[in-house]
C-alpha cells in the first residue's frame, strides 16, 4: 500500500539583519547577535556637499593610517590634501565625530583609518569583509551596494564568482546613500561566521568617488 507523504511545510525567509537609525548613538545596535548592519541616515550642509564634490574631482586623496588610538587621532592627517578653509575644517570635525563614535562601539582598539577618491570599480564581486565591524561613509559619488539578508542567497555567494547579486527569488539589492555611516559587521566578528553584510562597491558614475573606512586592527572579543 502506497503511504502519503506529508508536504513539507515552506522555508521560512530569514529574518533581516540590518537597522536603519537617524540617531548617532542607534549605532550601537550593531552590537546585538541578530544584528550585521546598522546605518546611521543624516544630511550634511549643501554647502558642505558641492565642496567636496569638487574635492573628490580635483584632488586624488588617498591616506592609510595604521595602528591609531583615541585621543591621539590625527585628523588633519587626513584631510591634508584638501584645500584649506572653512569647508575643510568643518570636514575634518565630522571625521573626527564619526571616530569617535566607533571606538563608543568597538571600544578602546588600535585603528586603520582609510580616505581615498575612487575612480574605479574597486570591488565589483559581492562579498563579505574578513574584519569586525568596519564604519563606512561616503561622502562623494555613488555610495555601496548590499544585499538584506531576507534576499541574499549565501550558498550562491559561495559557490559563484558573485559578479552578480546573489539574491533569492524576489530579493532585491538596497544601496547605502551619500553621507550614510555603516557599521558593517564582517565573518571576522566573533561568532558571525554564518553571516556579515553582504555588499560591493557601486559602479563609478561620472564623478569620482569619496570614501571613509575604519576599521579596527586586532577583532574586539579575540
């Protein structure tokens, strides 16, 4: 006699692991298991826009700082090669606050800090990063693509070459926006093997690119 078989009940989709905060101090949510990706949203002056875009175009930026510690940040190391003025120093106390705020994260660890124009598609392969939790902000250009966890395919993450998004059926890649501050765990973070944002950089589009990194030397909790 033939038995039924029972129909499998639906995969659940996977829950989403990023929050969106218009408060600084949110940031830290990204420290919750449940969480890989927390974006602070805010606006910066118009003013403090068009200058940069004309920093971003006319002058080529690339610092790498290794091995920094708060309070002895050196923020006019990185911001040397813009023009002087009002605009530059205004920039420089942002970098300064957003610093700050990730050691509030992370805690008290040595720093790589990066700032770059980008002219290219540095990494057009969807990925994720080999790091903590890394801050990001982009403040010229087209800004990085990531992918929710309730669209992203991870077995197809592995096994392709991730050139194209690795979403499932119905998923869709978000981007971050101009200005944005993300906090992006990576497969680094202890206990996050399974996930970490996954994201790449965004085609270049016209105009160069400018970007911030941080990201903590030795992984807090190692």
């Amino acid at each position: 006699m033939l038995q039924r078989h029972r129909a499998l009940p639906p995969r659940r989709a996977p829950k989403d692991r990023h929050r969106i905060v218009t408060d600084a101090e949110r940031l830290s949510l990204v420290r919750r298991s449940t969480v890989d990706l927390c974006v602070w949203r805010r606006a910066m002056p118009s003013g403090l826009e068009a200058w940069l875009d004309e920093v971003a175009r006319r002058w080529a930026l690339s610092v790498d700082l290794r091995g920094v510690r708060q309070p002895s940040f050196d923020v006019e190391a990185l911001v040397a090669a813009a023009p002087p003025g009002p605009w530059r120093d205004e920039w420089a106390q942002d970098l300064a606050r957003l610093l700050a705020r990730y050691v509030a994260v992370v805690g008290e660890e040595p720093l790589r800090m990066q700032l770059a124009t980008v002219d290219d598609r540095k990494c057009p392969r969807f990925h994720v990063d080999n790091v903590g939790v890394r801050l990001l902000c982009t403040y010229a250009g087209a800004a990085t693509e990531w992918v929710p966890e309730s669209s992203v395919d991870r077995e197809h993450l592995r096994t392709c070459d991730a050139m194209h998004a690795p979403t499932r059926a119905g998923g869709s890649v978000e981007h971050l926006e101009r200005f944005d501050v993300a906090l992006m765990k990576g497969s680094a973070f202890p206990g996050n093997g399974r996930f970490g944002t996954v994201h790449r950089s965004p085609a270049v589009q016209g105009a160069p690119r400018l970007v911030f990194t941080v990201d903590t030397l030795r992984v807090p909790g190692r």
